[in-house]
C-alpha cells in the first residue's frame, strides 16, 4: 500500500516528486527554523531538494513507507495536515495504534499532534537525534478505539 494518493473536498495527499522542489525550498526546506528538529538540513539551492526528493521516490514502492506531500486543491500549496494520515491508517490497515514522536524543544510540533487526537505518553530520553544533536522525545499515540469514539462524536 505506502503513501497512496489521497483526496478530501480541501486537500490532495500525493507522493513528492522532484518538480515539487521549487515549492519545497520556498515553503520550508531553506528555513533553518523549520530544519531545526528535522534530521536534515537546511537547503540552500534546488538541486539539494530535487536530490532528497529523488532519493525519497526510491521509497514510494515500499508497502510500509507512508510520506505525503500535502497540497491544497484550490491552490496547489503544499501544506501538511496529520489529521487526514490518521484517518487514511484507521480506514486502510489494521493497525490499532499510531504513534508520533517529536523533540521536546519543538513544542508546536505537540500542540499539532494533541489537536489531532493524539494522547502525550511520555518522554523517550535522548532517544532522537537531529540537526541539534541528540535529543528527548516526546511521545504521542492514538488508538484506534479513540479514534473511532471521536469520530462517533463529531
């Protein structure tokens, strides 16, 4: 399965190719305070990007690799948005619990998966490693049984 297209009435979940490296570095690739808590750098020129990208396309083929570019349908924006992944996973596999992790200094990376649904569990102590070196993680999971009781709700 892996990183299939999707679509909702706003959004377009696809696999990034390399024509979308323009977007990519405008949008957040070449921000430092972006790549802060990611495990790359920032860019600084497009044949960076189209090389990640190019090298990330390998992956699409894998049935366990899940990585989509987020685009607004109206637009052609890429954005992101976990909430629609959640679902995607709840709907299409078996699984019964999503986890996510983020570095604890990266705080806006939590309030984005709490909004989502996901439940703080914990803190893996230098567990992740990143542009600022080794780090805490925070921990965050949503079980499917929650999932679906939220859904019930709305």
């Amino acid at each position: 399965m892996g990183t299939t297209r999707l679509e909702t009435k706003r959004l377009i979940l696809r696999q990034l190719t390399p024509t979308d490296a323009p977007q990519m570095l405008q949008n957040w690739a070449a921000d430092p305070a972006v790549t802060k808590y990611l495990t790359w750098p920032a860019y600084q020129d497009l044949a960076q990007v189209k090389a990640r990208l190019t090298q990330q396309a390998q992956h699409y083929q894998e049935p366990d690799f899940f990585d989509w570019g987020i685009e607004l349908k109206a637009s052609g924006e890429l954005i992101g948005t976990i909430s629609v992944v959640i679902a995607y996973l709840f709907a299409s596999t078996d699984v019964n619990r999503i986890e996510a992790k983020h570095d604890t200094a990266n705080t806006f990376s939590g309030k984005v998966m709490q909004k989502s649904g996901l439940t703080f569990e914990g803190v893996l102590r230098q567990r992740g490693l990143n542009n600022t070196g080794l780090v805490d993680e925070a921990m965050y999971a949503i079980l499917r049984a929650e999932f679906q009781a939220a859904s019930h709700r709305e």
